[in-house]
C-alpha cells in the first residue's frame, strides 16, 4: 500500500457524461500515477436528480474497489467540493447542442465559473491547480482566474489537449503511420474552430510534416477545419458532445502537467506570447517543470501561421469583452 499522502481531486459535473468517463480513470491511477492515493471531491448541482445520479456514480466507483480511492466527498456546495483541493477539475456546465458553437454557451455557463473561482479562492488548497473543461473553456478559466486572486494566474489552465489529440490522429492517418510518430504537434488559440493546429512545426517519424504529408493544400483547407470542427462532427455523429476523448484528454492535461519534461499544449494566460492579447488564455506549447510549467515560446512564425493565430486572438478578445461584466 501507497504511503504517499493522498491528493484531493475536485470533479465538478460529476455525474454528468465527461465525469463518467473521467473519474474511474482518476481513481485507477491513470491521471496522478499508479502509488498515488486520491480523495475525489465530487460536485454536482444541489437538486434532486443530479444528486441521486451522483451516488449511483459513487455506488459505482466504491464497486471498482481502487487501491488508490481514500476517500469520496459527494456535495453540492462548492465550497465543499474545493475544501484543501489540489487540483480542481472543471468540467460541469452545459454542453452545446448540434447547430451551436461553444461560445453560444458563454451566457449561460460563464457565471458558473464566478462563483466556482470564489469558493477555490475561499478554500482550495494553497498549491491547487485549476483545469477548465466545460465550454468555451478558454475563457471560463479566465472569468474563474478573476475571482481567486489568491493563487496566481498560472495555476489556471484551460483544455486544448483533445485538439491536440485529434490533430495527431489525422496525420497519423493521412500518413499511413503509427501515432507514435507524429511529434511537436501544438495547438494555438481557442478551443473553437479558429484554433491553430500547427503542422508547420510538426514533425513525422523525426522529419518535417509537411514534406511527408507532400500536399500543402490538404494541411491547410483540410486538416485545419477538420480538427477545429472535430467536436461538431462528433454532436453531428452521436447527438452528444464528446465524452470518453474528453475525458481521456484531461487525464493527459493533467499527468502531463505533472510529468517533469513533459511538452504539450495547454491553454494558459498568453502574457502577450506569440503575439496573443496578454489577458487572454490561449493554447501553446507548455513544457513541465520542477514546480510547475513555462511556455515554450521559442517557435517561430511564418505568416500564414501569424494570420491563424491573429484570427484566433480576434475571437478571445471578442470572447473577453462580450463577459467582461464577470471579470470584476
Ligand atoms: P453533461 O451535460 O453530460 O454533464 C454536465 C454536468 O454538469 C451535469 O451533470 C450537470 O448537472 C453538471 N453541472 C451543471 N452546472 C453545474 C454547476 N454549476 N456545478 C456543478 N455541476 C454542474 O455535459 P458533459 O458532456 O459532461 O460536458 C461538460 C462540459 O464540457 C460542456 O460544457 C462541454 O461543452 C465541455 N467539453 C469541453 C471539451 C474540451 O475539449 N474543452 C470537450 C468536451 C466537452
Ligand atoms: C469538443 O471539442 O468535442 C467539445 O468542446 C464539445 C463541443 O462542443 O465541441
């Protein structure tokens, strides 16, 4: 038996479709490693059915019996679900609908996130780390990081991980090669159709993408779109936005973000890097340190992939300054 101290992992939206995925993942030891103890802290909305459907999920996980699972906390009050967390996983919020885009949901999902950075400001853990999931994610964590000035702007990340993702299985396919082939693959930008997967860097089986692709044309009119609307597909194809891949990619946000030397792409506060707003949170490359994680912001640009990231930043700006009254 594991003698490390556990670590506290709030979920919230628990027992929503991501949480089902996700949390039996925590507990096995795929997200914070195979002798690390957890006690998930698990928040769900403080009515009826979502409460009883999170003990049923809790009946489930108890059922799993993981060696690695100290404990459960099931709450509806945020302030209970972030006591002492370490890391605080926000996944629970609405989903978009076919037809929509995931800044439509900024209305409903965004004061959310106000009251959520409140409580991890009241009572998270002097180390915790925040991952916003729920949509548009880039700029929920924003709105959470305005609230919980206690802990520094850094310790505030959004996904971009399943784009990643998805970018390195298209060019794996396109290639005809294995997975484990496509290298330094990044995604710049927001989480929505304007983001940057940029293949000008990317590399297959050690040489430059684009001359083992050998068709420019397809990189950019369509690899880009179709990772960038890989998640309307995905409501298009099942009727509900993605779950397991989601899931999956917020395990490798997070065990990545504790894997010293570790380089993937990650949704931070820009600080004006490659030439984003500084104020917003856009996805680039972030590489893990000792305590915690820098930008790798050494990359350089040619102008067509200026022109991507100047159109993603247009639209975090335009993100910021439609919730600009929840920053206060
Ligand atoms: P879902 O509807 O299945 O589950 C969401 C859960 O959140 C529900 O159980 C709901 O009761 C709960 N919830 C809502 N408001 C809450 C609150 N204030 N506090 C606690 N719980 C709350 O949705 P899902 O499929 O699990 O998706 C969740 C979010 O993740 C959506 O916003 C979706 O768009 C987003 N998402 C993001 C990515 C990404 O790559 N960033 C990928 C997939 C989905
Ligand atoms: C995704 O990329 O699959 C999620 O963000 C869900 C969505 O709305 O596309």
């Amino acid at each position: 038996m594991s003698t490390k101290k556990p670590i506290r992992v709030a979920v919230t939206g628990a027992a929503g479709n991501i949480g089902y995925a996700l949390l039996f993942r925590i507990a096995s030891g795929a997200m914070l490693g195979p002798d690390q103890p957890v006690i998930l802290q698990l928040l769900e909305i403080p009515v009826e059915g979502p409460q009883k459907a999170l003990k049923g999920v809790a009946m489930e996980l108890e059922d799993c019996a993981f060696p690695l699972l100290q404990d459960m906390i099931l709450t509806g009050d945020a302030e209970v679900a972030f006591k002492d967390v370490n890391w605080a996983l926000l996944v629970g919020s609405k989903p978009r609908g076919p037809g929509m885009e995931r800044a439509d949901l900024l209305k409903d999902n965004g004061k959310i996130f106000i009251a959520q950075g409140q409580a991890i400001d009241k009572v998270a853990a002097d180390d915790a780390r925040v991952a916003v999931v729920g949509n548009p994610c880039n700029t929920n964590v924003m709105i959470a990081a305005a609230q919980a000035k206690r802990l520094s702007a850094d310790r505030f990340t959004a996904m971009v991980r399943l784009d990643e993702n998805r970018g390195r299985a298209q060019l794996a396919k396109k290639a005809g090669v294995s997975i484990n082939e496509v290298s330094d693959l990044y995604i710049y930008g927001n989480h929505s159709p304007t983001m940057f997967a940029d293949f000008t860097h990317t590399k297959i089986g050690g040489k430059a993408a684009a001359d083992v692709i050998g068709d420019e044309a397809w990189l950019k009119t369509d690899f880009l779109p179709a990772v960038g609307k890989r998640g309307a597909a995905i409501i298009e194809a099942r009727g509900v936005s993605s779950a397991a891949s989601a899931a999956n990619a917020l395990i490798d946000h997070v065990r990545d973000l504790t894997t010293v030397g570790k380089v993937h792409s990650v949704a931070v506060k820009s600080e004006g890097r490659y030439g984003f707003n500084p104020d917003v949170w856009a996805g680039m490359p972030v590489k893990t340190t000792a305590t915690g994680h820098e930008v790798i912001d050494s990359y350089e640009m040619d102008d067509f992939a200026k022109s991507k990231i100047a159109l993603t930043n247009d639209e975090l700006v335009g993100e910021r300054e439609t919730i600009k009254d929840l920053l206060a």
